[in-house]
C-alpha cells in the first residue's frame, strides 16, 4: 500500500477551506497553476508558451485567463516587438490574491507543525507511562518473589 504524507494533504486540505471560507474568488487548479506560472516565471508569458509549459491546449489556457483577466489578476497586452502575440501580464490585484493565499499557507502550515507536535507529545507521554508501568509492576514482581 502506498504511504500518504497526510501531513502535506491535511495543510492542503486547510487552505482549501480558508480559501472557501475567504471573500477571495474560488480558482480552478488549471487556473491557479496558470497564474502562479506566470507569476513565479520570469520571462515573457504567451499563450503558445503557457500552453507548453502547463502541457494543456491553448484553448483551455485561454478560457482560464478569461476568468484571471475578468478577477483582473492578469491582463493581456499586445507584443510591442510582434503584433500578433499577446503577453500575459501580472497586476497588483493578482499579486495581493496571492499574498493571501501565502498567507493561508503559511497559516495551515504552522497549524498542521503544532497539531504534530501535540501528537508527538501525547505519544511520548503515553510511552513513558507505560514504561514507568512496566517498571513499577517488575519492582512488584521482584518483591513478590
């Protein structure tokens, strides 16, 4: 059987639902992905290479920035150096969504470090008192005989 991180999943699973339960627009995976490409790549974004990089068609890349151009989390513009291309550009209102979203990040990530840290705790003090059992009821033992 495959062994789950359950820790990255449960971290996933939380910002997710800070997500859902922000006033922040609800983003496809093809979308997010889309955006946190441009926004994390340095270089001019078009397209035919969002298309390449994402591996998906650029039909479906332009139905996703549709959607990112209509949050203004990016724009188009025209390739002053070629007409017939049209850049993806990063805008402050999508740099700010993706503050929050860090920040949601980075929320759950501490949350799911302490929830580990409890448990890890709570282990351990179950181990040492069964270890001071398993002492005590040898010293009887020893006693007894």
């Amino acid at each position: 059987m495959v062994s789950l991180d359950v820790r990255a999943l449960n971290i996933w699973r939380k910002v997710l639902v800070e997500g859902v339960r922000s006033e922040s627009p609800d983003l496809s995976a093809r979308q997010l992905a889309l955006m946190l490409t441009v926004y994390l790549q340095d270089g001019d974004h078009t397209v035919r290479g969002l298309a390449g990089v994402l591996n998906i068609s650029k039909p479906a890349i332009s139905r996703a920035l549709d959607r990112l151009s209509t949050l203004q989390f990016i724009k188009r513009c025209r390739d002053e150096k070629d007409k017939r291309n049209v850049l993806v550009e990063r805008t402050l209102e999508g740099s700010a969504f993706l503050t929050q979203l860090v920040q949601m990040i980075e929320k759950a990530t501490v949350a799911a470090t302490s929830d580990q840290a409890r448990k890890t705790t709570s282990f351990l003090e179950a181990r040492e008192d069964e270890s001071a059992e398993e002492s005590l009821h040898g010293k009887d033992t020893a006693k007894a005989a």
